[in-house]
C-alpha cells in the first residue's frame, strides 16, 4: 500500500475555500463570522494585547530601572542553571 499523503486533501481544501469565496458576499459573510470568533474568545480569555509592553518591546528604556533589575535578575538565572547543570563539582 502507498502513501498518498496530506497534498490531495490540501488542494481539495484550497479548491473548495476558493470556490466559496469567489463571491463578495460569502467573503463579507466568512470576515463578518472570523470578526465574531475572534471577539469571543478574545472576550473569554480576557485579551492578548498588553499595549504598554508592546511599546516598549522593540527599544527599551536604559532609564527603566525595573525594567533593568528583570533582565538583570533573568540573566542571573541563566548563569546560575548554567553552572548548576553544565559545570556540576
């Protein structure tokens, strides 16, 4: 017996995801539906976004001192699993 794999199913899936969505109307209804899933379980979970942390995720500030004393602490961790794992007496 030969593998036929997952490629068969995927292209099925494509073909019938295209046809579905050939028409303006069954996109609007497919975005309006994605919309409403997304704000339910959004809603559930009680949010992802965190705004002020993505602010500063790409250029911290050197002035933050609690921010440093967290990487600092992190690292400190690092060295110490390091040493207690790797470098065993």
């Amino acid at each position: 017996m030969g593998k036929t794999g997952k490629v068969p199913y995927l292209l099925v899936g494509f073909g019938l995801a295209g046809a579905l969505l050939s028409t303006k109307q069954n996109r609007d209804k497919m975005m309006d539906m994605i919309k409403k899933v997304k704000e339910k379980t959004l809603g559930h979970w009680g949010g992802y976004e965190k705004p002020e942390m993505l602010e500063k995720a790409g250029r911290p500030d050197p002035y933050d001192i609690e921010d440093a004393k967290m990487v600092g602490e992190g690292a400190q961790y690092s060295v110490e699993y390091y040493n207690k794992k790797v470098q065993q007496p």
